[in-house]
C-alpha cells in the first residue's frame, strides 16, 4: 500500500520579468506581462484546487473559451527530474472545465473572474486531473496587482 500524495503550495508563483516574489510568497504583477504558478505534478486523478487573491490596479487580459483571466494548461509529458529532455507539452486546457464562474458536475469550479483586478478573490478545483502536470497562467494588460495564492492537491 502507497501513502496517499497531497502537494501544498502556500506560494505557487514563479519570478519572471516583470514578476517578483517576496517573502511572504506573494507575486507582485507590473506591466503587461503573464503570471506564471509553478508547473505542478500531481497523479492523473488527483483533486486539484487553486485559490486566489488579489489587491493593486493590475488589468488582466480576457481568455475566449472560456471568457475567464487566468488560463490553465496542462500535459502529460512533463517531467520535472529532467527539465531539458523532457519539458513537457503544455497546452491551454482552460475550456475543458467548463464556463467561466460556474461549477459543473462532477466536482469542477472553474475560474470565475473575467477580469481578474484589484481587491478580487478566485478559484479553480476539479475533483479528478485528468492530467500528469498543470500550471495556471495570468495574463496582465497594464497595471500593477499583488497576488496571493494555496495549490492543493491530494489523490481522491
């Protein structure tokens, strides 16, 4: 018998140009450019929920399918031992869990937010990844905004 895997992240983001993590975890956003979590490696079938909070003036860009701010993209071939052998085919799976806002059987909430700004709190969770890794990613148009956010991810 196996232990049961669960993944806590208290401060998913990653340091980028534009992107600075401080010490308390939190990824001050300024300009136009996209956050980026952590690429994460969790069992296909895992519970997997992402929440968020934000405070500042940042304007986050609007996805089409659906019309949400933060995008998720997903693969299957990730692996993280070996970053540059295999990197891992991320690709935006955002519109595989349904409409922005709304929560679908079985067990998903998808994003709710269109436009991701200044005091606004989010959340994505699905009860079953049907993938091998995933990151979440938000695009900023302008502004500067402080996210905070917890990554869980336990097996079902």
């Amino acid at each position: 018998m196996s232990d049961l895997e669960v993944i806590t992240d208290p401060a998913p983001w990653l340091p980028s140009a534009g992107v600075t993590i401080g010490v308390d975890g939190k990824a001050t956003v300024t300009g136009a450019v996209t956050l980026f979590s952590k690429k994460f490696v969790v069992k296909k079938g895992s519970s997997v929920s992402i929440n968020i909070q934000g405070t500042g003036s940042g304007v986050a860009a609007v996805g089409a399918n659906p019309a949400t701010a933060w995008r998720i993209f997903a693969a299957n071939d990730y692996d993280p031992t070996r970053p540059v052998q295999m990197p891992g085919t991320f690709v935006d799976v955002t519109a595989a869990f349904g409409a922005a806002g709304v929560a679908s059987a079985p067990g998903v909430q998808q994003f709710g937010s269109v436009a991701f700004s200044g005091a606004i709190t989010d959340k994505f969770s699905t009860w079953a990844c049907p993938w091998a890794a995933i990151q979440f990613q938000l695009p900023q148009q302008s502004g500067t905004e402080v996210v905070a956010g917890q990554f869980f991810a336990s097996e079902v």
